[in-house]
C-alpha cells in the first residue's frame, strides 16, 4: 500500500531486526511467530562419518585376472525420517586377491571417497572413469558389452550404484523404441538361425546374433544391417538416423 510522506525528511535509518520483530507484532501485543521449519543437512566434507552405513558390493570378473575385484559403495542417509530424506555415497573400497594393482587402487579409492565426502555432484567421475583407455587394449565383457579398462568398469559399476540411488536417471528406451528393437532382434536371429555358424567357443555375444559389430554408444556388439541399415539391438542407435 502507498504511503503519503506529507512533511519533509530529514533523516533516516536501515531497518533492524528488532524494528522487524516488532513491526510483526499482533495489535494485542502478542508476537507473531513465523512457523519452524528443520534445518535441511547436506552433504558436505565436515560431516562425520556415522558408525554405521548402508552400502552395496558389486563383483567384478575380467579376463585380466584369475581373481575379481569387489567394489563397496557405502552411502550415508541425511534428513533421515523425515520428507528430505536422500541417500548420497559416502566412501568406496576396493578389494581383490590380485595385489598387482594394489596402489592406484588405494589411491583411486580415497580420492573417490573424498569427492563423495566433498558434496555437490559427483556423477561426473562415472564419465571421466569410462574415459580411461588401456594401453594394452581393452576387453569384452559377457553380453557382448565392451571396457576400455579396468578403471572404465569400476566407472561402469559407479553410474549402476548412482542410479540405484537416485542420484542419475536411468536411459531406459520408450515404448515404441524397445518394440522395434525386439523387431529387428528376432528379425536378425531369425536370418541367423538360417545361416551356418562357425564353432566359437566365445559366448561374450551369446545375447545377441553372431556377427553383430560394436556400438559406439553403448559399447556393445550388438549393431547389425537391418534393411540397409546398421541398427544396435542394444540401444537403439542407428546409423540412418
């Protein structure tokens, strides 16, 4: 509402805190109080670590070792009980009977767990682990589903572990899309099934028709020519658009 200024100003002053709670004051006199709201924890570097956490181990096998690798995401629950309750990673461990990659693992361990330990997002490091490239080549896991590195597929367990979370959404395929490619799958095995297949004892493309080509979005030998097209029965990219 305007307020008239009819007389001359001659001084002024910035409001206070003690002006503003009197200004809310009721015409009885009795103050009016603003409902309390809880304080929203977030994660941040100086939060102590509980003396429990929840968490999750993923396995993993690859031709580069008789032994696996185990990887423990443990989370920590903020706002607990209450409607701002989330799940954030708190920490990561690496462990294998393979003592040959013992050191980057340790380091690449507590600097993951300090980024965690940081707050913010973090989904970042699932990108910039994927990224990493082996010198020596790389290798193809079952289901057809190539890793650059043994650091990609930790990076590759990272984004599972995030999305189980919430903290990244999945890239799940509509409906129109994963009617296609069931299409086109049943449509190349069944073209498959009339052809001879050589003896291969390799069943890392045992999900998909034998002959398929590597994806290069989903890293997955999965692309196949379907009318005239290179078509992945993976994800769905396809080099016609």
């Amino acid at each position: 509402m305007a307020v008239k200024i009819d007389s001359k100003i001659i001084d002024y002053e910035v409001a206070r805190a003690e002006a503003e709670a009197k200004a809310g004051e009721a015409t009885d006199g009795t103050p009016e109080t603003a409902p309390e709201t809880a304080a929203i924890e977030h994660m941040h570097e100086e939060l102590q670590r509980p003396e429990r956490l929840e968490g999750q181990t993923y396995k993993i096998k690859t031709p580069l070792s008789e032994h696996a690798l185990y990887v423990t995401v443990n989370d920590v629950i903020l706002n607990e009980g209450t409607e701002h309750e989330i799940r954030r990673p708190f920490e990561v461990f690496i462990n294998s009977k393979n003592m040959d990659h013992f050191q980057w693992i340790v380091a690449l361990t507590r600097i993951v767990s300090a980024v965690f330990r940081k707050g913010g997002d973090c989904t970042f490091l699932v990108e910039e682990l994927r990224s990493v490239f082996d010198p020596r080549g790389g290798y193809f896991k079952k289901g057809g589903r190539f890793m650059p590195s043994l650091v990609a597929e930790i990076g590759d367990v990272l984004e599972q572990h995030l999305r189980s979370i919430g903290m990244m959404e999945s890239e799940a395929l509509d409906e129109h899309q994963r009617r296609f490619i069931e299409q086109k799958k049943a449509e190349a095995e069944g073209r498959a099934a009339q052809e001879p297949i050589e003896a291969d004892c390799d069943d890392s493309t045992g999900d998909y028709p034998p002959g398929a080509e590597l994806c290069g979005k989903c890293h997955t030998k999965a692309m196949v020519i379907m009318d005239g097209c290179l078509t992945c029965l993976n994800c769905g990219e396809s080099k016609c658009g």
